[in-house]
C-alpha cells in the first residue's frame, strides 16, 4: 500500500469512528431525555375557574316569570312602531345559536342554520310576512344574548334562553314556548351520576348562562369552568379537561347525540323555562310574538317542529302564561 493510500484509509478510518462515537452519543442522549409532552390544546376563552357574575343589584329572586309576559294584541297587529319598522325593513333579524345541537346548529350538508329554536322564529316571520324565509339570522354566543336585544342589533334571541328574574329587569320575555332542566352529562366510565358527586371537579358550561351561577351555588361544591359556546365544553370533556358538563338537558342530549363516549346522569336540579327574548322599548312585538306561539300551540304546529327537531314524540307545549 502506498503512503497516499495508507493517509486515506487511515482518514476513513478515523471518520468511521467518529460517526458510530456520534452515534453512541445521540442513542445515549435519546436514552436520558425524556420526550417532550404537550397538554391538550384548549378551545379560545376557556375560563377555569369560571367569573361567577353577582346578581344585578335590586334584581327580584322570586318573581313569577311563567306570567311574566304580555297577551297577544287585538286587531291589527301591526300597527305597533317596532312591528311596523320590521315590516318596512322587509325580514326579521334574529339572534341564535350555532352551536347547539337539536335546537340551533348549522347543518354540515346544507350549511344552514337550523333546529327547534330556528324554526319557531321562523313562524314569527310567517305571520309578518307570509314567507317563514323572511328571516336573517345572527350568530351570537350565550353572553351575547343580552346585549344583542339591548343594543337593537336584532329584533328577538331564542338561543335555549331561560326567563329569570334577573334578565326580566333586562329584557322582556315571551310567554313560555320550551320546558328544561339542569343535568350532568360525563363519560362514560365516569362512576358519578349526578351533581352531587362533582365536588371538587371541574365542570363546564356556557359563559353568561343560568348553568354557571348553579354549578357555583352547587352544595357538592364543583368547580364552574366557562366556555364560549357548548362544543367547547364537549371537547374539554373528550380531551379529559373537564369531569362533567352541566346545563339545560336539552342542550346536553344534542351534545350526547354527537358523542357515543358520554351519557347523560342524574335527575334535573332545576327548572329552564325557556322564552324569546324581546327589547323593553317593543311590547307591540312582544304582544305579537306572543299571538304567535298561542297560534302554533292550538294548530299543531308546535308539536310538529318538536317531532321533527327533536325526533321524539312532543308532549303537550307549556301553557301560556301572562301578566296583564
């Protein structure tokens, strides 16, 4: 061998040598360092724990917000100034969910929003105009809903909104169209079967609804986490963020029927009546909303949109009720 050829196989040698040291090295390295793990991502506005809101000052905790509403108007019922600006402007502007299944979501295959709730305002539209298309549609979430009938930005919310005392210093409401309660749902390996056996977990629903302040006031002492809408809620359960979801059992049935992984437990702890929300400045809308829902309560209406949205047999509809 020459010398030339003896440097060379040398060099290869040494650069062999050094590539299976490195090799030793990074297997080494890779042995003592552990992998890096990544907490699930977490939807947008998650708060944990929850912002309880206090009550509104001088709000009433025991009114009667079943007759809390205006009887449906005699004559004509368009001679009202909020009804009459409704007709010239040509269609109804709603607030609604898009996010609750059964009740206010947007079909995957239409792309349009529908439910329960959908169509009930679109009977309002039909006796203001004839045409149940007449309708535009405004997507808001729960704490939303508030402000959105406040600032005029729509003429009605029905978005699995309960009447309470306190929003009945905020809003008006309409006469009873919907019965709910508060449930849990969980996964299903969870051993709990109520809210009663949460104490100290965390358990999620809406910001700005009803759900939060009773999951607060809970004797069991959970612990509220809030979301902006109830998908939200759905995915920290999935990702194991949360123990439970807790609010209305009709929102949490839309949740179960997108989710073979969960089920539904315990009784209802509270009672949801749900109403359409109103502007303080419109009783001539309220009283018209209301001649609505007598309307499709007497013709078969309302049980017709509850089989359909619902897929299940309707019960009777909640009885008007009225405080005039």
């Amino acid at each position: 061998m020459t010398t030339t050829r003896m440097r060379a196989a040398q060099a290869l040698a040494g650069a062999v040598l050094l590539s299976l040291l490195g090799a030793c090295a990074g297997a080494a390295d890779h042995a003592t360092t552990p992998a890096p793990s990544f907490a699930p991502a977490q939807p947008v506005g998650v708060k944990n724990p929850a912002e309880i809101p206090s009550a509104a000052a001088g709000a009433p905790n025991n009114c009667d917000v079943r007759h809390s509403s205006l009887r449906p108007g005699s004559g004509n019922p368009a001679t009202g100034p909020a009804v009459s600006a409704i007709r010239s402007r040509g269609r109804l502007v709603v607030g609604v969910d898009q996010n609750t299944y059964l009740f206010g979501y947007r079909d995957p295959a239409s792309g349009q929003i529908v439910g329960f709730d959908i169509d009930i305002l679109r009977e309002v539209a039909f006796d203001l105009f004839g045409d149940r298309n007449a309708i535009q549609f405004v997507a808001i979430s729960s704490a939303q809903r508030i402000p959105a009938i406040q600032n005029n930005q729509v003429d009605l919310v029905a978005e699995t909104m309960t009447i309470t005392c306190e929003r009945l210093q905020q809003v008006d409401f309409s006469s009873v169209y919907f019965e709910a309660g508060q449930r849990v749902l969980v996964p299903k390996d969870s051993t709990a079967t109520g809210i009663a056996d949460l104490g100290g977990k965390t358990v999620c629903a809406a910001d700005g609804s009803t759900s939060i302040r009773n999951i607060a006031t809970a004797a069991s002492k959970p612990i509220p986490v809030s979301v902006p809408d109830w998908t939200d809620c759905l995915v920290l359960l999935q990702q194991g963020q949360v123990a439970a979801i807790s609010t209305d059992d009709t929102i949490l049935q839309g949740l179960a029927a997108q989710d073979p992984n969960v089920k539904l437990v315990g009784d209802k702890f509270t009672d949801e009546p749900y109403g359409i929300a109103v502007n303080k400045n419109a009783n001539d809308l309220l009283r018209f909303v209301n001649r609505t829902l007598e309307r499709i309560r007497s013709d078969g209406t309302w049980q017709a949109i509850y089989t359909k949205e619902l897929q299940a047999a309707a019960p009777s509809p909640p009885p008007a009720g009225y405080r005039d």
